[in-house]
C-alpha cells in the first residue's frame, strides 16, 4: 500500500509532527504509551491486511480513512459541558464522571461523594501510590495486535484510572458518559482503565452521546479491566449516538480466580460500530457473563466480536447476544470461545440469536468453539430468523395492528438479554428505551434511559 | 331482523388447491350456529378465512359483518368491528404477558372506534371480572402470553380473550379438543355467560358433545367445502348416531 492512499499514515505523521505539543504537561506514564504506540503503529502499518470477511465499513483502513482532527493541543470544549451536565433521575443516583470530547471531568457529585476506597480520576494525575498499579494496567492492557491500539496508544493524552481498593464494596455505580461535541470531524481517543482489587465490588456504567449528530466522529474507545480473586464487576455500556458516529470500542478484561465479570453492550443506535470482547480467564473458578442487545435499523451497522479464553479450571461462562435488524441495518457477530489444555471442568455457553425484520437487513453470525481440553461442557448456537408469523396473526386476530405487534414480539425477543441485567434501575430504564426505540422515538439525550441530561449552558 | 354474519358463494383455498367451494351463511344477532363435518371438510379453513389468515387465498364470493365486508379489511380491523376467532391451537408467545397483550388489543380497538385508551384502574378491574367467566387464575394473566399454559389453560384463555373483546360474532374453532369434562363444562359455561340478544356465535366441532352444553339454534354439515346440510339440533344427534358416512354418501351420489 503506497504512504499516500494509507489511511493510518495520517496518525503517524501526526504525532510525529507534533511531538512537542504532546509532550507539554504529560506525565511519564502516558509519555510511556505514546512512544510505544507510536513504535508499534509504523510497524503494524506494513503489516495491516484486512480480514476478508469484515463488513467493509468496519474495516479499519475505512474507520480510520477520514480526515478527522485529533486534539492533541488538549483544547477543552467551548461550553463548559461538564459542569452543565448532571444526572436527571435521582434514582440512578450514580458517581457520574464526564469525559468532554476526550478530557476527562470529573463532576462534583463525583468529587463531593467519592466513596472510601475509590479512585476515579485522570491518567494525567494518578495519586504517586497508584502510578505503579496504573502503568501496569496501562501496560498489560494495550491492544498489541491491532493497528488500532497502535494508534490507541500513540494518541492516548488522557483516560480514566478507576481502582477499588481491596474488601471495598462500592454501592453506587460509576456512571462515565462520553460527550461529542464539536463543529468538525473528530476522532477521540478515550481510555478507561478498571482495577478491581481483590474481594472488591463495583458497577460501572458507560454511556455515549453525541451532542453534535452532523459531524463525524470516531469514537476509539479502549476499556481494560483487572478482576482480581474474588472481586466482583458489573460493567454496562449503552450506545446512543448519531448516523455519523463510528465507533472502535475494544474492551480486554482478565479475570483472577474465584472472580465474576458481567459485561452488557447494548447498541441502541448510532452508524458504524465495531465492538471488540477480548476476555481472558487465567484464574480457577471464575464467572464470566456477557451479554448485548442491538436495534440495527436504516443504513446503521454494528458488529460484535467476542474471543473468551478459559486458561483456569473449573470456570464457568455465558453469552448471549440479540440483533434485530431492520431496513437495510447490517449486523455481524464472531464468537470465538478457547479452552486451554489447563481449563479442565470449564462450562462455557454461547448463544446468537438474530430477526431480520426486512428483506434487505443482512446478518452474519459466526460462532467457534476451540476446545483444548476433555473435560469440558461447552454449547454454541446461532440462529437468524424472522418474526413468528403465527405470532403475529394471532395478535391481529386480537385488534393488535401489525406493526404494533411486530414492535411487541421485537421486544420480547429481546427481554432476556434486558432481564439478565442485575442492576435494577437500568434494567426498568432499559426496558422503557428499548421499546421507544422499537416504537421510532429518535435517540437523543431526552429520551436516553440513563437520564443524565445536558442543560444549556447558562449565559 | 338484520343479519349479522352474511357469507355468499365464499371459495377460498390453500397453495393453490381449492377448499372451500361456495360457502353460504346466513347468521343472525341471538343465533348460535353449528358447523360440523369431517375431517378435512374445510370448517377450520373458514374460520381461518373469515379471521383473515394470510395462509389462505380468497378465491370469490363475500363476507359481511354487519353489512361491513370483511374480506377487504385487515385481520386486526376485523377483529375491531366485532369478530373473534377463538383458536384451535391458540398460539404461545415468550416475553408478552397476558396483560400487557390485552391492554394492546383493548387500546386498540378503543383507539379504532374514537374512544381514549382504558385507564389503569378500569382495564385491571375488567380483567378481574372477565377472568371469573372462565375461572381463570390470576396467576395466568402475569405469565407469557399462553406460554406453559395446559390444554385446558388454553381454551378457556381464549374464552376470557373473547370475555374481554366483546365481539359481535365468535367463531369458536374445534375449542372442545383436548378438554377433559370439568374444562369443557367451564369453557361452555363461559360461552353461553356472554351470549345476549346481540351477539351470535358459531361453533365449529366434530362432536356432538360440545353442543350439550352450547345449545344450536342451526346445525350446519360441511363436507367437500359446501354446507350440504343445514337443520335444527337434532341434526347433531342424528350425526353422532349415524356418523358422516350417510351425508357423505349423498353428496358423492349426486355428484355422479
């Protein structure tokens, strides 16, 4: 590929160029990162081949080709967004941090409440007693294989560092919304890193929303997430965002022995999103739940990739993962489950399950099983069907309109995924959003079920 | 008196084969009809017509609802100007409780006729007193829309359904099969609780049975997609003394 019709050269070319912006102000442990990404990304450069059977729009050379602007100046957003931002449903009642563009804010809810035992703050101003644990993480959980943690990592000027100290249970979920704002095309590196000590307890929610629908955006998120032994993790995140969003999100977790992990993704909309799993269980008797929802409808497309490996014994996993698509909404999942020789006793179950709601929504599923070792119980199964037409004659044969019955089945097909959420609040909250998606209400922050909406910012 | 349910020289068939053959009905308000025959005599395809199921091709004739014709309107418009069919095998649906599948089906025949959706309060109170017709336990309404349901379950969930709706006309589709005495005492019991002056039902059965709870006024005999025969209630007891074998006889003769 020449250096001139490379999409990814842009991003070298800009750290290259401006490496003294990026160095004023930033603290070793990001200026760690960046070198390393920076190395790493000419050299996946030469290497990148596209997989064959991507969707093409969630090809890297395409979510990467557009001449977005990076912030590495750090100028902060115009309005002073975060502070006008806070959470409209007090039921919720989380510890909400914003991230403006990507810049980190911390809000004073967060600040005024900050639980013992909790640390949420920038990876610009990690407390000296954590910037060991933080670099660690940092380390540990940069995507190698991927042009897109090269460029992650080479642009990275900011992010999250959550740790929960050990034996700390913490109440109330950690609520990170990402906020798009700006008047031209942006790609935002945003980087959250979770440490669950051990024996601790944590809900994290994250949220997506774009204040400015017109204007392109990538969103490249990186999540990373340490459960040690016997910690618990419940981590949520909802994307509403707009047609002219994409969005890199990779989350990597390990889990320690005797752990449990509960991820739930749910695409609600937005235009082009390529969701990457990457879950590794290395410790013995671990729980792993992962589970997404996505209403793909118009031209949107979202794409899920699971790979889980079971490295210790006597570990147990579940996936479930939905997609009803409609229009001309495309949808994608991979779901690679390992077992390693080692995961002896492991019981893992995947299961896809998918309704094309239109003769041009399109779907491909592929589940795979690589299985090491003998005494193990693993299941797989992806179906893609439509809408049960006895189903929906008999409701009309009630009075229910087509449509509406459509919207009602569409539903209940996805109430498992919606029930197996533990988190209360956001179960009831998704349950109304998911059915105001199905019924046309447009996604924005007013009807979001998270509820945290912004306000103008007062003259 | 104006006539409730008119159907004229109806044909109507299934992937391309012919099964009904020129259907005439003439139901009145305050009318319970019988419609027995055989198997494959085609009483299940005219329910099935007449409900709008998509799997059937309307070949000719006419159907009118109190002189609306049926055969142009939407399964759910049907349904809206007072037909219910009660299902033979009445369908199960994972995720949609009862409750919320009936509110939908109220609101929207309420929205059909210009009236405002039920409120809260009235639409849990119907639901109580149109569950006692049927006997129907509580617990049911909360449960997935005839998920797990018993046999019986079933039928006498349609009852409730059609307790609820208060259609002009019910068609009630082979509802005695599969019910042991006691639910078929409940589900008949029900029926004959909402018949006025009014309304009118008909009840498709291959058995004699159904009918000593649900008295006929008509008893009609299809065979071969035709009602061949048509008399009072004494035609049912004549059937399940005599069998099909003689109607079946004369027709076939005649046709010769």
């Amino acid at each position: 590929m020449s250096r001139s019709d490379n999409a990814f050269n842009q991003y070298l070319d800009l750290v290259r160029d401006n490496a003294a912006v990026m160095a004023k102000g930033r603290p070793a442990l990001l200026e760690a990162v960046n070198k390393a990404g920076a190395s790493r990304l000419a050299e996946a450069i030469e290497a990148y081949k596209p997989a064959s059977d991507e969707i093409p729009e969630c090809r890297l050379d395409r979510l990467f080709a557009p001449d977005y602007g990076v912030n590495i100046a750090r100028v902060p957003m115009t309005a002073d967004v975060a502070a006008s931002f806070r959470c409209g449903v007090p039921q919720l009642n989380s510890l909400l941090a914003v991230v403006a563009n990507d810049i980190f804010r911390p809000t004073d809810v967060l600040m005024r409440n900050m639980p013992e035992g909790l640390t949420v703050c920038s990876l610009r101003q990690v407390p000296a007693e954590f910037e060991a644990d933080a670099a660690a993480l940092l380390a540990d959980g940069a995507d190698k294989n991927s042009i897109a943690g090269a460029i992650s990592d080479a642009l990275a000027h900011d992010g999250i560092y959550v740790r929960v100290a050990p034996r700390t249970e913490i109440e109330k979920a950690v609520q990170i919304v990402n906020i798009f704002n700006s008047p031209v095309p942006m790609l935002t590196p945003r980087r959250l890193l979770v440490h669950a000590c051990e024996g601790s307890k944590v809900k994290i929610l994250l949220c997506d929303h774009t204040q400015t629908p017109a204007v392109q955006h990538l969103n490249l998120q990186n999540v990373y997430i340490r459960v040690d032994a016997g910690a618990e993790v419940e981590f949520y995140d909802i994307e509403e965002s707009s047609a002219a969003t994409h969005r890199l999100f990779s989350f990597r977790a390990v889990q320690h022995s005797d752990s449990r992990l509960t991820v739930n993704t749910d695409f609600l909309s937005g235009g082009v999103t390529r969701n990457e799993f990457d879950i590794s269980v290395p410790g013995d008797g671990a729980y792993t739940s992962l589970s997404g929802l996505a209403i793909v409808s118009d031209e949107q497309i979202c794409s899920d990739s699971v790979v889980l490996r079971h490295l210790g014994s006597h570990c147990t996993s579940r996936q479930i993962f939905k997609n009803a698509l409609f229009d001309k909404g495309r949808g994608a999942f991979g779901g690679r489950i390992v077992v390693d020789e080692a995961a002896r006793f492991t019981d893992a179950a995947q299961t896809n399950r998918n309704i094309l709601e239109s003769p041009s929504a399109r779907m491909e599923a592929s589940p795979q099983l690589e299985i090491y070792c003998d005494e193990v119980k693993c299941s797989h199964g992806a179906t893609t069907g439509q809408l049960d037409e006895r189903a929906l004659f008999y409701m009309q044969a009630r009075g229910i309109p087509r449509d509406e019955a459509k919207r009602m089945l569409t539903q209940a097909f996805m109430v498992d995924v919606i029930d197996n959420i533990s988190f209360e609040v956001l179960r009831q909250r998704l349950h109304i959003l998911v059915e105001k998606r199905l019924s046309g209400a447009s996604a924005d922050c007013s009807t979001c079920a998270t509820a945290c909406h912004s306000q103008a910012p007062e003259e | 008196m104006e006539d409730l349910l008119k159907v004229e020289n109806l044909r109507a068939g299934i992937d391309g084969k012919e099964i009904l053959r020129g259907i005439n009905l003439t139901v009145r308000p305050g009318e319970v009809h019988a419609i027995m025959g055989p198997n494959g005599s085609g009483k299940s395809t005219l329910s099935g017509v007449l409900a709008g199921d998509p799997r059937f091709t309307v070949l000719g004739g006419s159907a009118t609802l109190a002189g609306v014709d049926l055969l142009g309107l939407s399964p759910e418009d049907r349904s809206h100007e007072g037909l219910f069919l009660s299902f033979q095998y009445p369908v199960e649906i994972p995720g949609v409780t009862m409750v919320n599948f009936m509110r939908a089906a109220i609101n929207a025949k309420r929205k059909y006729l210009g009236l405002e959706p039920m409120s809260a309060a009235d639409f849990l109170k119907t639901m109580r007193q149109k569950r006692a017709v049927v006997e129907l336990d509580n617990k049911l309404a909360s449960r997935s829309v005839n998920e797990g349901f018993s046999g019986g379950e079933k039928k006498r969930n349609e009852i409730f359904q059609m307790a609820m709706l208060e259609p002009r006309v019910a068609i009630l589709d082979e509802t005695d099969s599969g019910l042991d005495i006691d639910a078929l005492r409940i589900v008949a019991g029900g029926v004959n609780k909402l018949k006025t002056d009014q309304n009118a039902t008909i009840v498709i059965t291959h058995y004699q049975r159904l009918l000593d709870y649900i008295k006929p006024d008509f008893v009609h005999i299809l065979y071969k997609g035709r009602i061949v025969h048509t008399g009072g209630p004494e035609l049912a007891l004549e059937l399940e003394e005599k069998g099909y074998d003689w109607i079946k006889q004369e027709v076939d003769n005649e046709q010769i």
